[in-house]
C-alpha cells in the first residue's frame, strides 16, 4: 500500500507568502540603509532637542555610511514632528528626536492624531538634561527662589514665565512651581528654546524652566540669572546652583529626557541595528565630552527599556497634569 503525503495547496501557498514576506524584511533590514535618514526635531533650531539631534546625527552619518539629516518640525508642544514621523513610512529613513514632553502631551491634549506608546518604536534614549530657573539678569528683586517668590507676589501684574510650548515639561514645571508657591504667574508658549531664549534675554519674559544648555552660555555670560535646577541632583556643569529642593519646595524632581523614535511597524532588525550603531556613539569618550560641554548627561539603552520609561513617566505626568488642571482643546 501506497501512502502519499500531499501538504494542502492553500498551506503551501500560505507559507510560501509567509517565507517571502520574511525574505523581503531580512532582505531590508540587511541592505538598509542606501539613502539619506530624516531625523526630525519637533522644535524650532537652536534649542536643546537640536543641538542633541545635531550631534548624534554628525557621529550616525559615520558610523551608518549615509547621511542624517536633521529636519525642523516644530509647533503644538511637540506633538506635529512626532505625528508626522508616526504617519511616515516605517522603513527606517524617518526617525523623531523625541523627548518627556511626549510622555506629558499625552494627557495634556484632549485629542491628539496619533498614540506615542502605540504608533512609534522606541530606539534608544539619548541624554538627559536638567531643567534650571533662570531670570533676566536685570531682575534684581530676585537673587534666589525666595526672593523670586515674595517679589511675585508683591508684584503688581504677574510676572512672565516661558517655555517651549502647552503640554511641554517647561509649562508643567511652571505649574508645579505655582502651586507649591502660591504665586502666580503668566504662562507665554513658544515653538522652542531659540525664539524663547531670544525674549527672555530681550526682557519680553522674566524667566523661564528650560533646559541648561540654550541658557548654559547666558548664565556664564551674566545675562541671566540661574536660581535652582529642577531635578533632584545639582547639575555637574552648574554645580554652585542648588536644586528647588534644596531652596525649600518639596518633591521636585524633573529633567528631560531625549531619544530616538522610528515608526511602529519599522522592522526590528532596522530598529535593532539602529539601536546598536547610538548605544556605541552615546557611550563612546568623545560623546560624553560633547555632553558634558552643554550641560546633559549621556544615557543610551534598549528599546524595551525606553519604552518602559515612556509607559512609567505617560502614568506619572498624567497625575501631574490632573492635579494641576493643565488642559488643551
């Protein structure tokens, strides 16, 4: 007797497609990349996410073989570069420079185009930067958070407060500044450090929470004043500045965070390689001396444990925003 074995005619072409399908993606993730990457800043030139993408482009275009390229995108609190990149083809050759005011966005805008833990990859962190008050130079009522405080509250229109835009860590570390104080102020949203910087320094705004590096040169310069960074550790490149901590309000502790995020469905051995080629740059000497000289700290990982991070600060900031009633239509 004749026993014949004849694999389903649906089956083998079911697993044919499947094998090619893979064939197609080993085929990419091995050839990628043969053409110039966008690596999009969702905030205007000059500022922080800048500088950081800049840096870790000029060291990706070596390391890669093909260019990187650094594309503007800013408005709404971040969030339109990183819908744009959520919306690009997942091929690899779009990428956002992403940083916590995504993971504060998210419960701040009623209704955003996209979901940030759903439609973008996570690749690697990059830095972290703490946060510093500063004022104007010429505002000498306020030498130091009290007397920054008790002017304020003597003042007879509110003082200015920038930051880089609604929903950013800026604009709610204005807010928990406010509520812990009991001043008030009035809160001005830019598209970014540079154009903030620039009123800040004009005197348009008092002061501001940005990051240390758009400022870093102006502190030392005289031109602006810095009074307490926001995270929980002095800053190394300021390290005569005390924390708000230290200055007597309680529970503050916010930097920001900076790294790399791809599309959701770009293949894992795009993201992987990608992951592997900017943990070897954020670790390497030379790196970390480019961050030390504008204030940020290198951090690099994997893509699991950025996402987490993401996941762990989305629940944080949503208390946060909840608590201090920051909402956008």
């Amino acid at each position: 007797m004749r026993i014949s074995f004849r694999p389903h005619r649906r089956q083998f072409v079911q697993a044919a497609t499947l094998a090619l399908g893979l064939s197609a993606t080993l085929a990419l993730a091995q050839a990628w990349p043969t053409r110039s990457i966008s690596l999009i800043v969702p905030f205007p030139a000059g500022g922080t996410t800048d500088v950081l993408a800049r840096a870790l482009a000029d060291r990706l275009s070596q390391s890669l073989g093909q260019p990187v390229v650094v594309e503007s995108r800013p408005g709404a609190g971040a969030t339109v570069g990183a819908d744009f990149v959520a919306k690009a083809k997942p091929d690899g050759y779009t990428l956002l420079m992403g940083a916590v005011h995504h993971t504060i966005a998210t419960s701040v805008y009623k209704k955003l185009p996209y979901d940030f833990q759903k439609d973008l990859a996570p690749v690697s962190t990059v830095a972290m930067v703490p946060n510093v008050l500063v004022v104007n130079a010429t505002l000498t009522p306020a030498r130091n958070v009290a007397e920054l405080v008790a002017f304020a509250k003597s003042a007879p229109t509110k003082l200015a407060y920038g930051s880089n835009g609604n929903g950013t860590a800026q604009h709610l570390i204005g807010t928990q500044f406010q509520a812990s104080t009991g001043v008030e102020l009035l809160h001005v949203p830019y598209k970014g450090s540079g154009p903030l910087t620039t009123d800040l320094l004009g005197g348009q705004v008092a002061m501001s929470f940005d990051t240390i590096t758009p400022v870093l040169q102006h502190i030392q310069a005289g031109k602006l004043r810095a009074l307490a960074v926001t995270t929980a550790k002095r800053s190394s490149v300021l390290p005569d500045v005390p924390t708000l901590e230290e200055a007597g309000l309680k529970g503050f502790d916010i930097g920001t965070w900076f790294g790399v995020l791809a599309p959701a469905a770009t293949p894992k051995d795009v993201v992987a390689r990608l992951n592997s080629e900017m943990v070897k740059i954020i670790r390497s000497p030379d790196f970390a001396q480019r961050m030390q000289a504008i204030g940020a700290e290198p951090l690099g990982g994997t893509p699991d444990q950025m996402a987490k991070q993401i996941a762990d600060e989305t629940t944080k900031f949503a208390k946060l925003v909840k608590d201090g009633k920051v909402v956008i239509d």
